[in-house]
C-alpha cells in the first residue's frame, strides 16, 4: 500500500464541522494503541483538527512476535526486525489554528528526514479533504507500511519515534 504523496496545500472545506463531529463520536480511545492514547486524545481536543488514523509503530522479531508488539526493542542484535510503520493522520481546519498546525506538522520531520516524513496520501484526501500523515519511516520505505531492517538500524528508528510523538505532543 502506498503510504505517503506529497502534502497538498489548504483548500476551503465546508463539511469540515460535520465531518469532525461524525469522527470524534466515533474515537474510541480504547482501540488507540496505549502509548499515544493520550496523543490521540489531546489533538481531539483542537477544534483546528481531528484524527483519522494512528499507530504507535510496532516492532517484531524472532524475541518478540506479536504484530501489535509494544515493547523497546531489546539492546543486544536480535537480527532482521519487522518494523510496521509509526504514523499519525489528522484532517486539518482551513483556518488560522489550522495553518500554523499544519506548518507545525510540516516541520516536524527535521527531527530526522531520512527517517519522518510529512504528506498527503491519497486515500485520506479522497475521504477527507485537508488531510495530512507524518510518518516515522525509513525513506527508501516511505512508501509502504512495513520494513525488514537490522536491528541497529531498527534501534535508531525507534528514537526517531519516540521523539516524533515526543514533538506531536508538546504541539498540542
């Protein structure tokens, strides 16, 4: 699946208050994965935004299999490392809160531009205008959302993440 297109400008999108509506009475912060729940629910809060989709990033390998696997990766090589994509889309108010909130989004990938990215995918806009991804990915995967890394390199993405939500949430 292809993740990323490029970001698009603000356009004017007068089902916006309805559409925030109709998603935040559907949040379930309960199906949020657990370490940016909070996250989640802070950019519920701006009336500038709504989220359409998250993940908190997950890493698998041969010590730790499960898909939805939420712990460090363990410092010492465990070999290749599955990493399924971290990544927060928000759909963006065309107004003054939400252009400095997309700018803000817009620079949030010089934590590390190798590794996060900023955009507008396709299917996102196609549903709701004004949408927007940062995702924590290694470029040359930017498109798909899962990766075979090696472990070191998995342990450097891993920081970039934890600081890419670290950064999302001092925004809020």
């Amino acid at each position: 699946m292809k993740t990323l297109a490029p970001p698009r400008r603000l356009v004017d999108n007068s089902q916006y208050k309805r559409d925030r509506d109709l998603m935040l009475a559907s949040l379930d912060l309960g199906t949020i994965d657990a370490p940016i729940r909070e996250l989640v629910a802070g950019f519920a809060r701006l009336s500038c935004c709504f989220t359409l989709q998250s993940c908190f990033g997950h890493f698998v390998h041969a010590l730790q299999q499960q898909p939805d696997n939420l712990e460090p990766l363990p410092a010492h090589d465990v070999g290749a490392v599955k990493y399924r994509i971290a990544y927060l889309a928000l759909c963006v108010e065309n107004s003054i809160e939400g252009r400095r909130l997309r700018a803000a989004l817009e620079a949030i990938p010089t934590i590390d531009p190798e590794y996060v990215q900023f955009g507008s995918p396709e299917w996102f806009w196609d549903r709701h205008v004004n949408s927007y991804a940062l995702q924590v990915q290694p470029t040359r995967f930017m498109d798909e959302d899962v990766a075979i890394i090696e472990h070191g390199e998995a342990l450097h993405v891993e920081q970039v993440r934890d600081l890419f939500f670290e950064q999302l949430g001092a925004l809020i």
